[in-house]
C-alpha cells in the first residue's frame, strides 16, 4: 500500500490477516477509531471516501469494516449496497459508525452492526467482536433474512441475531423479501407469524415459484397452527417454531435456528 496517497492510510497492529478497514473522512475520528483498534490488537487501513473504501475492501479483504454514512463522494448508504452486491467482498461484516441514527435502514442493507457517534473503545471492540467469525468457523458466517411488517418489531429481531453473529438481512412486508431473498440469497429465512398481519402463504409461494429462492428454509415464529392452514413441508423446508404463553422469543427462536442449521449442515453458532 502505497501510503502517499495522503487519504488511503495503514496503521500498525499486531498478526497477519487481522486488518479492519475504517472508512472515515474526518481525520480526527479515523485516528481515534484507529488507536483504539490497534491497541486491541488489529491492524487497520483508513480510506477517507467512499470509492476508495470499495477499492481498498476489493483488494485487501480485510476481515470487518466500520464505515461512516457522511462521506465526501459516495455516501456510505451507496458503499454498503455496493459492498453486499459483490462478491468478494459481500460477506465482510460491516460495522456502520454515524451520527445519523438510522439502524432500521442500516440493518435492512446488511450492516452487521449500528454504532452512533460518539462511540466508546468498548462499545466499538465489542461490535467488532460479535460480526467477526468465531476462530474455527472458516469464515463462514450464516445468512438470515427476517421478514416482519413492523419495523421496529423487524429491527429487534435483527438486532438480536446480529448479536448472536448472524450476517441479518430485514425486510419489511412479503414484497421486500421476496425481491431481497432472489439478490442476497440468504441461508434462512425467519418470520413472526404473531403479528398476524404477513400474508405468509403468499410469502412461501413467492420463494417457492423462483429458483433462486426454492430451495431456502423457512422458520415461522407462531402460537398455534391451524391443522387445515398448514402447508406441507416441502422436504422440510418449512418449519413452524411454537411459541408457549410467555416464553420468551429469544431463547426459543435461537434454538430453532441452531437445530435448523444442524440439520442442513451448517455448522452449529
């Protein structure tokens, strides 16, 4: 890396392979997101606008990236779409960090994480340390889709598998995740059939009509199941996941997650 470039700089850490890219254009706040980086042992790359993040992630594939949303050519909305529709680069975790609090929207995009300025050593390490890949998982990270027609319900449910360092795609309503899930191509789809307002019949037969989608495995988050309403489990690619009267979402919709990609040969979170 040719650091006389003046705006594409690389700051010394500790290992190979350990690099996270800080897209930020105030030098000021690249140079704290950086110390407080190295001092925790990674090795960073700055890039100070939004074409030179995309190039720098192409080349150098570093394993996360923290970008900010007000940059000085593409703004970091355009960078994070343009990041999860390439391939050599879609499946790095990227932690936005924005004074712009706009974590629906973010998380919808594919951000791993959603940080608001100002933001603390911890806070940053700790987001870091939930999207990047456990050692021994080959940098695989699972892909799940949630699809909610609230988008606070749909942002909580996000959150909460984005926590548990699943790379999470939100949709909002069938429309949106019947067009998402052709491009992004997710490993799982989940639902809350709770809300009751999902048109899940017509959900199910949207990814069912499109190659793309077919073969992808549906959990649905419900309190009871209607004999009559259930749709056959296609090779059980449909899986409807109980809920009790005051059980919480959480530990039962992760344990559902994890048997599910047991069962399809992933390997466990």
């Amino acid at each position: 890396m040719d650091n006389s470039a003046g705006n594409m700089k690389k700051e010394s850490g500790q290992g190979p392979g350990n690099t996270v890219l800080v897209v930020e254009d105030n030098p000021q706040a690249a140079k704290l997101l950086s110390l407080y980086l190295n001092q925790a042992g990674y090795q960073t790359l700055i890039a100070q606008s939004g074409s030179q993040a995309l190039e720098l992630a192409a080349q150098c594939s570093p394993m996360a990236i923290t970008l900010d949303l007000l940059l000085p050519d593409i703004d970091g909305w355009e960078v994070l779409t343009e990041l999860k529709a390439i391939p050599r680069t879609r499946n790095i975790p990227v932690v936005i960090v924005s004074v712009l609090d706009r974590q629906t929207l973010g998380f919808r995009l594919g951000a791993a994480d959603y940080l608001v300025k100002p933001v603390e050593r911890a806070e940053l390490l700790h987001a870091l340390r939930r999207c990047i890949p456990r050692e021994g998982e080959n940098g695989v990270r699972r892909k799940v889709m949630v699809v909610h027609t609230n988008p606070d319900e749909l942002n909580l449910l996000a959150m909460m598998l984005a926590q548990e360092n699943y790379e999470v795609i939100q949709a909002l309503g069938m429309e949106e995740a019947a067009n998402l899930a052709k491009c992004a191509r997710p490993d799982l789809v989940v639902t809350n059939l709770l809300a009751g307002e999902l048109d899940f019949f017509s959900l199910l037969e949207s990814l069912k009509s499109a190659p793309e989608t077919a073969h992808i495995p549906v959990l649905a988050l419900t309190s009871k199941i209607s004999g009559s309403a259930e749709p056959a489990p296609e090779e059980g690619r449909i899986e409807f996941v109980l809920l009790q009267e005051n059980e919480l979402i959480e530990e039962r919709l992760l344990a559902a997650i994890t048997m599910r990609f047991r069962k399809t040969g992933f390997p466990p979170g």
